[in-house]
C-alpha cells in the first residue's frame, strides 16, 4: 500500500520523534566515542613511549655488563641504544619527555666519542662505566618513571572516560528503548486500523515460474486466509530449488572444465617431446645400418625425458604442495645456485647476467629448495623471452631489518595485456610451450614462507617480478 493512504498525522509525528531522537543518540553516540578514543591514543602513546624507556634502560645496563666482563664486541648493543634512542625521539610528545631524550641523547654521544677516541685499556673501560652509571642511566631511569607516572595518569582519564561511556551508553540504550516504546505502540495501533491488505509482488518471479503469480493479503480479523500466500510460498520454494540445483551442475561443470584443461595441458606438455624421442628411435630401428643412435641424438632424447619430467614435477607440485622444511638459509647463495643451474643456457643464448646483493649474509627462515625452485622458475621464464641475448638483472636487497627484496628484470617483450590480469591464475600462458603453472607454484611458495610475489612491467621495457620475503633470523 502506498504511503500517502497512512494517517499524515501519524506520519508527520513519527517521522519528527524518530529524527529527534535519531539526532540526540548519534551525536551523543559520537561523542563518547571520539572522547574513548582520544583516551585510550593518549594511553598507547605513554606505554609505547614506557617501553621504549624500559628497553633503552634495559640496553644501556647491557653495555655496563658487557664493559664490566670486558668483552670486547659491544658494536651490537651500541646499535640497540642507538635504534631505541630513535624510537624514543619518535614517541616523546611531551617537553619533559623531549627533554630527558635530549639529556640521554648527549650523554650516550659522549660516552661514543670517549670510546671511539681512546684505546681500550682497563682505565678508559673504568671512565666509561663510571660515566654510564652516573650520567646515562640514571636519567633513563627518570624518563622511564616519568612514562610510567603518564600512564597511571592516563589509565585513570581511560577509567573516567569509560564510566562517562557507560553512563552515556546506557542514556542512549534508554532513550533508543523510549523512542522505539512509542513509535511501535503508535504503528501497531494506526497500522490494524489503516491497512486492510498488504499487497506482496515478487518482481521477476513470473519471468522464473512461467507464470502471473498472485499477490498476498493480510486479511481482517475473523476472515479466512486466502490460499495465495501458500501457493505463492510453494512456487518461490520450487524456484529456490531450481536455482540451486543449477548452481551445484555450475560448479560441476567447471571443475569438469579445470580437469579437462589440466588434462590438456598435461597431453600437450608430454606429447610433444614423447613424440622427438620416439621418432629417433623409430628411425634408428628402421636403418640398423646407420650404426644407431647418434651422441647429438641421444642428448635430444636426453633432453625430450628431461623435459617431461620436468612438467610432470611442475603438475605433481601444483596438484599436491611439498611441506616446507624451513632451515637458516642465505638467500644471496640460493641466488648463486639457481644462476649456476642456468648458465648453460645463459651462455648459449648470449644473455648478460647483472647481480647484485648486500656483501653481508642475507639470512632467512625458509626452505632453501622451494626457494631455489621459486627463483630458477623466475630466471627461466625470464630466459624465455630472451631467446637471442638480452639483460638479465637481479638485485636483493634489504631495505629495512626483518625484510628482504629480490627482484628478478629481464629486456624482453614484458607482459602483455591480456596476460596481466590472469598473470597468477593455472593455465595463464601465451608461451608455445609451458602450462601456466609456475608462476602459480611460485606465487604459492612465497606465500607459505609469509611473503608476497608479484609481476609489472618495467618502466625502460620487459618485466619485473618482485618477491619480498620476511627476515627473522640474526646473522
């Protein structure tokens, strides 16, 4: 029923009470929130900037041990001092807070200048003790108090803010309880009064049933239901079931359709080399008097095996993922590896290699062949498309602690549009030969080891695939 056949007064008073009291909630509502908010930033802050004391603290009392046992390596723990004094500059928001990292910031600048500037005798160690014990700690003690003083000061602005939420929440709770009390008592009164039928139309069921489908009523008190509602409810019943049945022949048949392409692919991979080899030896059985199979021969037939072989292990990878078998390795030489399994072919298609990498051991908690696997797939796809000589660059880098970069750029043709949007999907290929499988083998195993693979378009030309990778492991 249209809504000009409602009472106007009830409209006009509904539609006023529920946009006042919509008002009053939502800007009560927000707030609340904003002030909860601001509370509970402001105690982060401080127990961000508190730890960051504490660790500062913690790593200046670690250089006095260190000088005390006078041990001779402490450019580590210099390092920790120098990354907590920046996080600790970061932090402060506060002039006292600016201040103490000032003071600490000057003393540990000292303490480096006097240690960088002498040799390191019993003597000098005993100035720099006495120097971190009576300028440079206490006054991270006295940062690390005052943090711990801002949160206590801050938790109870978070308790007195929650209180206020809690009241304001419980305000708004009552008045949405009032406001919705009212306006349904005021519906359900006008409402049995005022409308006498309800006319339901399901919109585009007619075109799925083959037929008009009759409206549904609501019905005066005392009068029988007409049987439309039924009827209507069975029809929109049978439709529901055709559709999901035609949804599960759907999915069938695509999974029938990857099986089919799979086993495409799988023919066409094995086919073709199967197909040189058995030629050679058909023709070496039919001429005895040639003297057999040539060495060229045989390296072909050599090569035709190893090529199936090689796409059989590409689908039984793709079909049934290895566990990882996560070891401490150095991805800089599982680089090196995967290079000198290609430089066969590097050579003889004239292709010159630029590598680079940090001269420091680029560690990484992974499985050293996967990875091997991931790379070498990426060379080779890159050698692909260089077939008469190029430039093959490689370049790891690690541009912050916890993080490495491999980039693998090649001078070809780079990816072609058609190919970008499907680059990481089975089967995406445009190569005469291949299945499309190794970038998706690939892209699933810098996944499993936390990172993340992806593929562009250079800006001087050819392709440029990324694979960023975590670093937990300490050299």
């Amino acid at each position: 029923m249209s809504l000009k056949l409602y009472p106007r007064r009830l409209l006009f008073f509904t539609t006023l009470f529920s946009g006042l009291a919509l008002a009053v909630c939502g800007t009560l509502a927000v707030s609340l929130a904003r002030e909860q908010s601001h509370t509970a930033d402001v105690l982060g802050e401080n127990i961000g900037s508190r730890r960051a004391a504490a660790n500062l603290e913690e790593a200046v009392r670690d250089l006095l041990a260190l000088h005390q046992r006078k041990a001779k390596d402490v450019e580590a723990i210099h390092e920790r001092v120098e990354q907590h004094l920046i996080e600790i500059e970061e932090l402060a928001d506060k002039t006292e807070e600016r201040r103490l990292e000032e003071l600490i910031a000057k003393s540990y600048q000292k303490y480096l200048d006097e240690w960088n500037r002498r040799p390191k005798t019993d003597d000098q160690r005993e100035v720099l003790i006495r120097h971190l014990n009576e300028e440079t700690l206490p006054v991270c003690q006295q940062l690390r108090n005052l943090n711990a003083n801002l949160i206590e000061e801050s938790e109870k602005d978070l308790r007195q803010s929650l209180r206020r939420m809690a009241w304001g929440l419980g305000g708004v709770g009552g008045l949405a309880s009032v406001a919705g009390l009212v306006l349904g008592y005021g519906l359900a009164r006008n409402l049995r009064r005022t409308i006498h039928r309800f006319l339901v139309h399901v919109q585009g069921a007619s075109d799925l049933l083959g037929q008009e489908l009759p409206p549904v009523e609501w019905q005066r008190d005392g009068e029988r239901l007409d049987d439309g509602a039924d009827d209507l409810l069975h029809r929109v019943g049978q439709v529901v079931q055709k559709l999901q049945q035609n949804e599960r022949e759907i999915r069938r048949s695509e999974r029938l359709a990857a099986v089919g392409q799979l086993a495409a692919g799988v023919a066409h991979e094995i086919r073709n080399p199967l197909m040189s080899a058995i030629l050679l030896l058909e023709t070496a059985r039919r001429d005895p008097a040639a003297g057999g199979l040539s060495d060229e021969e045989l390296v072909m037939i050599e090569n035709e095996l190893l090529r199936i072989e090689s796409s059989l292990k590409t689908f039984l990878d793709f079909a049934r993922p290895p566990k990882l078998e996560r070891t401490r390795a150095d991805l800089a030489a599982v680089v090196r590896d995967a290079l000198a399994l290609t430089r066969g072919r590097i050579d003889r298609q004239n292709v010159r290699v630029i590598l680079s990498h940090p001269k420091n051991e680029c560690f990484i908690d992974g499985d050293k062949d996967q990875l091997r696997q991931v790379i070498l797939n990426l060379i080779l796809n890159a050698l692909d498309v260089m077939p008469h000589g190029g430039n093959l660059t490689i370049e790891l880098t690690q541009p912050t602690f916890g993080r490495l970069i491999l980039s693998v750029a090649d001078s070809g043709s780079g990816i072609s549009p058609e190919i970008q949007p499907r680059l990481f999907e089975p089967f995406a290929t445009n190569k005469e030969t291949g299945i499309g499988l190794g970038l998706v083998v690939s892209k699933r195993i810098v996944e499993d080891h936390g990172g993340r693979l992806t593929g562009v378009n250079g800006p001087a030309g050819g392709a440029v695939f990324t694979v960023e990778l975590p670093s937990n492991v300490a050299a």
